[in-house]
C-alpha cells in the first residue's frame, strides 16, 4: 500500500522591522533569530504538511509595510517594532485583515481584545511595577528617570508604574535620545544636593552612555534598568559602570545552554553571540504562531483564528498562557549587575 505524501503549504511570514529608532540593533537580532526559528520549524515541514517561508521587510511607515506585506502574500506579520510604532499599525492590520505577532512590542496600551495585535512580552507596567518593587526594598530616595524619546508608548507607562510602587515621584524626568546634554547634567549637579538613584527606560546604547554619564558624577548612585536596555550589548557598554545596577530580564541568561529542542539546534548550527531574550522572544512568537496555523489553518483567516483561540503555549522555558487580548504572559527575571554580566536571582516572578 501505497501513503500518498501530504500536500505542503507554504505559510508566507512578512518579518517586519523599523527603518530607525532605538530598537534597530536590537531588531536585527530578533530577525536572526526569527529566521533561525523558522529553519528549525521547516525540519519536519513533510509531515506537518506546512512550511515556513520568510520575507524580511524594512520600512519606517505602517501602512507602506501593511501594504508591502500585501503584495508578498504574507499571511502573517512578526512586528519587531516598538510599542510607539506598533499602536499606529494597529489599524492598518485591521484594514488588511492580517495579524501580527510582535516579540517587541510591551505596552499595556495595546492589550486590546479583539484587535489583531498579538505580543509575546508582558505589560510594561507589570514590569515597572516590579522594578519599582526592587527599588522600594532597596531605598529609592531621590531618583531621576530617563525616557527615550521615541517609544512613549512603553516607557511612560512603565514610569507611572515603578513610581506608583516606589511611592515617591522622580525628582526630574528627562526624555532623551542616546545622552544627557551637558546642560542637563549641570542643573543637575547645581540643583540637587543629593541624588540616591536613575530609572532607565532606554535602549541598550543610550541606556549605557546615561548610565556612564552619572556615574561619573554620582559615583555611589543605584541604577535601575528596564528590560529593553539589558541585551548582552548593553551589559558590555555597561562595564564597570553598571555594577550593582538592578533590572528586570525578559529572559534566564543560561537560556541557551539548556537542552529545549531549538537551544540544541542552535548550538548544533550556529556560530556567533546568541542574545538570549531575542532568542526566547522569538521562539515565542513562532510558538505562538505555529500552534494558530495548528488550530485554525495555513491561511490569512486560520492564522487569526488560530490565534484567537490560543490559551496555553510551549515555549523555551516552559508552558506560557495567553490571555483575552492575545498576549503571552511569561516569567520575568529580577537580576543585578555584577561584574560585567546580570546575574538572575533565586526567585523569578510570573506577571
């Protein structure tokens, strides 16, 4: 007898990533990791009977990207954009009648039931809340914060949070693009008599050249630092300037030396640095993904079906749930920053 193959499907996978802004390196490793994610997928496309085909698009408008993803019959896009950009692409997705899952995107703003936005990171403000937890039992005192300019969206809700759970404001709110001016720092040093702490809520370059700046002047200062700035980039521009520093990781830094299928994969393939929370935001997203063409199908319509009716995933640390709005909720990593590298504490926290 005779089995007739199973017919293949081609799932076509727009990676959709900002032309500019502060996640652009970043973004660069979450396409590496999309792709490799995707190679690891395809291993058993024959039986699955679907395949994973990618195509990587750049640009800095929304709806020019919707609209480049149309015309490569995309059936899905993986958004790895900041949570500013992705809240203008919301109806742009709603228009096409397209979803996207985005490994970046963390504001609880775009917890919407019922839009086609799908995230892999936990709201930022349950983030800042924790971090502001951490700063709390450590003594806050008089701290300043620093906002990129460029991602509201995320960082502003991630301030209101962390302030709500240290109970103090932050003496001053700066919103910068990758430094303190030097009028910024001297007003600074003429109007404060003492500074106890930072909150950073940048990307990982400018989160290290703020972190550098005051240290320099405020030697003994504690630094608090959200997730988006604590790439092995950011932790290498730190140096000795980030010792003690606290953050919150979006994922375990011996991630990729565990023995989950796709960490053997990499490590069997692939040469070269491995940015741990890249790898397991991306992984999530194709978990996410792969489990919707499961349930509802190989097309545009099945996908979002699929993804409407996700509740439990497996991803690289373990089973994650994903919620009314579409969004996975996974363990998040208190750490500090010592000797060049976040080291993780005993406990891990689920939001």
């Amino acid at each position: 007898m005779v089995v007739p193959e199973l017919r293949t499907r081609d799932v076509v996978v727009a990676i959709c990533t900002e032309e500019h802004g502060p996640l652009l390196f970043g973004s660069s490793r979450i396409e590496e990791a999309l792709l490799w994610g995707m190679d690891y997928l395809n291993q058993d496309a024959s039986k699955k009977g679907v395949r994973y085909r990618p195509v990587i698009l750049r640009g800095s408008r929304p709806h020019l990207l919707v609209e480049a993803a149309n015309r490569a019959g995309a059936h899905v896009l993986l958004a790895t954009v900041t949570s500013s950009f992705a809240e203008t692409l919301l109806p742009y997705l709603d228009h096409a009648g397209i979803a996207a899952i985005s490994p970046t995107a963390s504001s609880g703003v775009l917890a919407r039931p019922g839009d086609l936005l799908f995230r892999t990171r936990s709201d930022s403000a349950q983030d800042g809340a924790f971090l502001g937890g951490m700063a709390r039992s450590q003594g806050a005192g008089r701290y300043v914060a620093v906002l990129g300019k460029t991602n509201f969206t995320f960082s502003g809700r991630f301030l209101a949070h962390f302030r709500e759970e240290v109970g103090e404001a932050p003496l001053r709110v700066f919103t910068v693009d990758d430094a303190l001016s030097r009028e910024e720092l001297l007003s600074l040093l003429r109007e404060e008599e003492r500074l106890d702490g930072a909150l950073l809520v940048l990307a990982d370059y400018p989160m290290a050249m703020v972190a550098q700046q005051l240290r320099l002047f405020f030697p003994g200062l504690s630094l608090w630092v959200a997730s988006l700035g604590t790439t092995e980039r950011g932790a290498m521009l730190l140096g000795r300037f980030g010792e003690g520093a606290r953050a919150v990781l979006g994922a375990s830094p011996d991630l990729l030396s565990g023995e989950h299928p796709f960490a053997v994969f990499l490590r069997e393939r692939y040469a070269g640095q491995l940015e741990p929370v890249a790898v397991r935001s991306s992984f999530t997203a194709l978990a996410m993904l792969n489990e919707a063409v499961r349930l509802g199908g190989p097309d545009r319509k099945g996908v979002i079906k699929g993804l409407r009716s996700l509740d439990r995933v497996q991803g690289m640390d373990g089973p994650f749930t994903v919620d009314a709005a579409g969004d996975a909720h996974l363990p998040l990593y208190p750490a500090t920053f010592r000797r060049g590298v976040w080291q993780v504490w005993d406990r891990i926290f689920f939001p």
